[in-house]
C-alpha cells in the first residue's frame, strides 16, 4: 500500500552533510507554513521557530553543541521549535483583567507537542521537497536565553538542520511492528522478546573492528549495550546532559513542580 505521502515517510533518512545548494525561499516559506497547518491544541498555537541562516548564529549553535562540532553550521537552513507561551500570556493580558497561569506542566507540555508536531511536518514538507534533514537534541541543553534571546515562558523543543543532501544515506534499522505497537493495553514483553527484538542491534557490535574493540576493552565495554550503558547512560552523562536543561527550565519560569 502506498501513495506518495507514505512513500515519503518510507523513505525517511537523516541526513548530516548537505550540497552547496541553497533552500529557495519560496520552497522555506511553504515548509513554515506546512508546519504551522498541523493541529494545535485549542488553535493556540503555542510556539515559535527561530530559523537560522546566518552563518555566525550557525556556529554559536555549533560551539554551544559541542566545542568541535561543525555540523548544524554546515546545514543551509537550521529551524528551532520553542514552546512559547509568552506570546500568547502577553495577548491575554493585553485583553483580560484576569490572572494568567500558564507556566504550569499542562501549559509546558501542550507547548511541546505543539511545537514538536509543527516541526515534524517541516521535516516531512522539507523531505517532500527532496531536501535532507537531520533533529539535534541537544538543543534541549544549549542556554537559549544567550543564544536566541528568548524571553520567559519559552523554551527549546527541538532543532532541524535543512538542506539538500550530498548523499543519500542508508536507511537505518527499525524495531519490528511487534516490538512497539501494543493493542488495547500494554503487553509486558518477555525478556527473550526483548532479545529477539534487539538482537539486529546487539549484532552491530559484530562490525566494530578488532582494533576498536581491544580499545573498549580498556574500557569495560564489551558489547553495544555496555557502550550505550556508558556513553548515553551512566550517571555523568545523564546529570550533565540534564543540567543544561534544568537550566533552561529556571530561566523560562516554567513551574513543573507538584504544588499540592
Ligand atoms: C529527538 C532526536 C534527537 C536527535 N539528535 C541527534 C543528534 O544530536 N545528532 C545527530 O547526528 N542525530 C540526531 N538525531 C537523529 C537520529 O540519530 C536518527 O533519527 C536515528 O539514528 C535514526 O536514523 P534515521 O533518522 O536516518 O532513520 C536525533 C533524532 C531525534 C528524533
């Protein structure tokens, strides 16, 4: 079954280098405008874009990512997803004598869905267009009050790099169906399910070469899930990729706590 919306999705790949071409404008501008059709709750519309395209902010981008990177500068076009929620406080305020409160978990997260789903369909309005993307999570971490010059009641939901790719790479793996859609209620999975479905990933570490491998093994690494326990997982890596998020969270007032 397919049509060319689905062989779209199908053909989903990120891509991290891109061609010399530029986006035309008039091709960004419908990408925008594709992610702001997408539903928002209550029509509200809780988010902006900041879209990057001066080289400079590309770069401060970068250095804020990670000190060598120099990837998302190398993309012609960058989109920011913020929750925003000071845009539309500021017209209730201007309208209503009434107090606001909006900085509150179900302000926050209806801001991320909002956000995150707009800019899903730039991605797929951007891919549809033949054009590559690629998400940076990290922009989660990145002290977007320097960066952007946001004010409270905004915070980062996500980043897409956009350009017209060098390459076309492979297509990465998936899970099965089976591991990921539950129907009606949650199924608890065996353990040998569990290995059963992550058993093409445990195989990748097959293809690390022996000279790699000799090198985790100074390290205590032995596997793929001991190189994810370590590098993704332990409890430095969490805590500081955490930190600057928490950060972020101060700075934007948003109030998550239980005030009960
Ligand atoms: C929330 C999120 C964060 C991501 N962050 C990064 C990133 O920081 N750097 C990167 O190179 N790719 C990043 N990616 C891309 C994933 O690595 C990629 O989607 C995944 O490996 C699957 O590959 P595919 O998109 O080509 O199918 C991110 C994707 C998502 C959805």
């Amino acid at each position: 079954m397919t049509n060319p919306v689905i062989d779209c999705l199908m053909n989903h790949r990120s891509v991290r280098r891109y061609s010399s071409k530029p986006i035309e404008p008039d091709k960004l501008e419908t990408i925008l405008t594709a992610g702001t059709r997408a539903a928002t709750a209550g029509n509200l519309q809780f988010y902006s874009f900041v879209v990057v395209d001066d080289d400079e902010k590309k770069k401060e981008l970068d250095r804020a990512w990670k000190p060598k990177a120099v990837f998302i500068s190398k993309a012609p076009v960058v989109i920011i997803a913020l929750v925003d929620q000071y845009r539309v406080r500021r017209w209730l305020e201007l309208h209503s004598e009434r107090d606001i409160h909006n900085n509150r978990p179900i302000n926050f997260f209806l801001g991320i869905w909002d956000a995150l789903i707009a800019l899903q369909n730039m991605v797929v309005a951007a891919e549809s267009f033949g054009m590559g993307t690629c998400y940076i999570g990290s922009i989660l971490e990145m002290n977007i009050a320097e960066i952007l010059g946001v004010p409270k009641h905004v915070f980062p939901a996500g980043l897409v790099c956009i350009g017209y790719p060098e390459a076309t790479p492979k297509l990465s793996i998936r899970l099965p169906l089976d591991a990921v859609v539950h129907r009606n209620s949650y199924r608890m999975p065996t353990d040998d399910d569990i290995n059963r479905w992550y058993a093409e990933r445990d195989k990748v570490w097959d293809k690390v070469s022996e000279e790699r491998k000799e090198k985790l093994k100074g390290q205590n690494i032995h596997s793929i899930a001991d190189s994810l326990a370590v590098q993704r997982y332990s409890a430095e890596v969490t805590e500081q990729r955490s930190r600057g998020i928490l950060d972020n969270l101060r700075r934007s007032e948003f109030d998550l706590t239980d005030t009960a």
